[in-house]
C-alpha cells in the first residue's frame, strides 16, 4: 500500500544564511565562484558544482581585510548549505601568494591601539577558522604561492592542500609582534612532529613546498615551472638527493652559486598551473564519487581532532590577542608597516630585551626607543 495519502510538503527548502553581499569582484575583496563539476575528461555533470573560494588582495600578497575575512565566512557557510556543491576550493588570486595572513596595513593604522576593536576583529577571524572547519563539504587548499602567518593558519584549517612547488610556508608572528595563536599553535603539532612543529612556529623560518610534503603538512607539491613544453621542479630546491654528509638535504632551499643560478634561471620561465589544477581536479572526482554522507562524516571525525585543540584555546586566545594590540603587536606591525620610511620592517629587538631588563613602562617614549627612525 502507497504512502501517499500522508500530508507532505516537498518544496525545496533554502537553507543558505549569508549571501553575495560580502562578495566582490574587484580586490580588495573575496570572490565566490561556482563552477561546474567536471570528470576527467572534462565532461561537466549537469546540477553540480565545486565552490571556489578566493582570497583577491594580490599586490598585498592576499593578505585578508576585516571584509574578505567576512566574505571568507559567507562563502564557506554558502558551500557548506548549498546542496549543489560537492567540495570547496580555497585558493588565492595570482600565482605569488595564497595568503599571508591579516592585512598589516590595517593592523598597524586602525587596530594597533584599539584593543577592543581588534577583539572584534578577532571574533570574525575566529568565525573564519570555523567556517572552515564546520563546511560540510570537503575542502581543499589550493596553494598557489605563499602560504604564511594567518595563511598558514587557514590553510591548515583545510582538509587537503595541494600546492604550487614555488609554494613557502611559515609563520611570521614572534618577529611582527604577535603570536600564531589563530591555529598554529593548535594545528601544527598534529602535522609535524612536535620538534619542528616548535621551531616552524617560533622561528619564522620559510620553508619549502617539497619540505612540507616530506614532513606530511601537505598533500602534494606539484611543479608549475615550464622550460619550453616540460614541466620542470622550482630548481631554487634540492629534490633530486635526500642525504648528503649525513644530513637529510631533500626539500631544502640551495644556496650560494647552486641558488644564485636558480634564480636567474626561474626569471625567464613562465608559470602555468595545469598540473597543479587537474591534481585538485582529481581530488575532487574522488570525493565525487562517494556516498557525501558517509564522505562528511568522515571528514568531520578526522576534523574533530584539530577543532578539539582549536575550540579549547580559541576564546583565551582571542582575548590575549586583543590586549597585546597595545603592546608589542603596535610595535611590531608599526615597524613593518612603515618599511618604506624607516628601512626596516622589525623594531630592535636587543634594545626591547634591555629596557624590559630594566623595568621599562610601556610608554611611547619607550617604543620610540626601538623603532626605527623616518630615513632622509
């Protein structure tokens, strides 16, 4: 016997909460873009869509403004509740920069000083990280460059990161004044082992695509150079040996005469990230071809582990955060923001050590005393 008699109402309900208002075209800005989902050979499937979220800010290396940071949250909740997607593709504009983390420029003139402003500002980044992590959707970090500071951090938020090979990745913020509590210090112990999650963290030291594949932060590094019609691996890295004088060698950056040559090389070569966008493709077609409930069910329980870290931490953090945008976040977001007029981008960090030593209030005629000097 039919079922039909039973009172249904089988509209198509709109679940979708935030819409294109936090969107753009024109950079600054966060684009969102769906685009048909494709098999191998290129055949779209007709009703369904991967989401493209991008960072579009490229001569400021996509560093994220309070707005894109906004767009990033709308875009993620988007994907996460539009049932005709399939997976979601962060990536950056251009081929320099995934991103490099929260726009300096309005760290240093607008929220350096405004404590509270900057806890609302971080009440937005947070939202950021957990849209990420919430989407019920898959998703992946296409690298397309830099990933660095607050890059690395939302990068890391992702589920997969398929990268350019030209691709650095590092945080920058005990030498900027600040420190990588938007996710670093949370995500990276469960990438790296805890050693180098340590030194990659406080060093702020770059290190390599090729490294980070080696130490399991990433999934792929994959070549976007082209010397005519081949593909080659960003010759500015060691790929091609893994130990020499008993030290491990592979993916490390080559220097002297070995690095100068690979500069003046890579000058004349073109980029082209065909390679790179048919592995994210592949990617894609994979999760495409899987239940998408036991898929997300999946992906959340291996997500969970980085959010139990991150949802532990993230509130203590923000407040810490917003209280040393007074302290030594004004100094060092000041002092690389005013690169061009003082010819440095770091404050004097022995001379902070010593007035510290000494007691020192937090004065401006004290920061006065380690920033650099308006040249000329």
């Amino acid at each position: 016997m039919s079922l039909e008699w039973l009172p249904r109402d089988n509209g198509a309900k709109d679940h979708i909460l935030m819409g294109p208002e936090h969107w753009g075209t024109e950079a600054p800005c966060t684009v969102y873009e769906k685009k048909p989902l494709t098999s191998p050979d290129g055949k779209k499937c007709d009703g369904l869509y991967v989401a493209w979220i991008r960072l579009n800010n490229p001569k400021q290396y996509n560093s994220y403004t309070t707005e894109m940071v906004k767009g990033v949250i709308a875009g993620f909740s988007s994907a996460s509740q539009d049932r005709s997607v399939v997976a979601v593709v962060f990536t950056g504009t251009g081929d320099m920069a995934f991103c490099t983390g929260g726009n300096t420029k309005e760290y240093a003139e607008y929220y350096s000083m405004r404590p509270h402003e900057y806890g609302e500002y971080m009440d937005l980044f947070n939202g950021m990280v957990d849209a990420i992590l919430n989407c019920k959707k898959p998703v992946i970090c296409r690298v397309n460059g830099m990933r660095v500071a607050g890059g690395q951090e939302i990068g890391m938020a992702c589920d997969l990161a398929i990268s350019s090979d030209l691709a650095i990745f590092g945080q920058a913020g005990a030498r900027h004044g600040s420190s990588p509590d938007g996710g670093s210090t949370d995500f990276l112990p469960w990438f790296l082992s805890m050693e180098d999650a340590m030194w990659n963290c406080v060093s702020c030291e770059m290190w390599s695509a090729y490294k980070m594949r080696a130490k399991n932060l990433i999934s792929k590094a994959i070549p976007v150079l082209k010397q005519g019609e081949k593909f080659i691996r960003n010759p500015l890295v060691i790929t091609d040996s893994y130990v020499k004088d008993g030290e491990i060698v592979y993916g490390e950056f080559k220097t002297g005469s070995e690095g100068k040559e690979a500069k003046e090389m890579m000058k004349d070569l073109p980029k082209d990230f065909e390679l790179l966008d048919k592995e994210v493709n592949k990617v894609i077609w994979t999760f495409a071809n899987l239940f998408p409930g036991c898929l997300i069910k999946a992906v959340d329980g291996i997500r969970a582990k980085k959010k139990f870290f991150w949802d532990q931490t993230k509130l203590a953090n923000r407040h810490w955060l917003m209280a040393n945008m007074g302290y030594e976040a004004y100094l060092g977001f000041n002092a690389f923001n005013s690169k061009k007029i003082t010819g440095k981008d770091v404050i004097d960090f022995i001379k902070w050590r010593q007035l510290i030593a000494e007691g020192a209030p937090a004065t401006p005629e004290t920061f006065a005393e380690v920033m650099g000097k308006p040249q000329g």
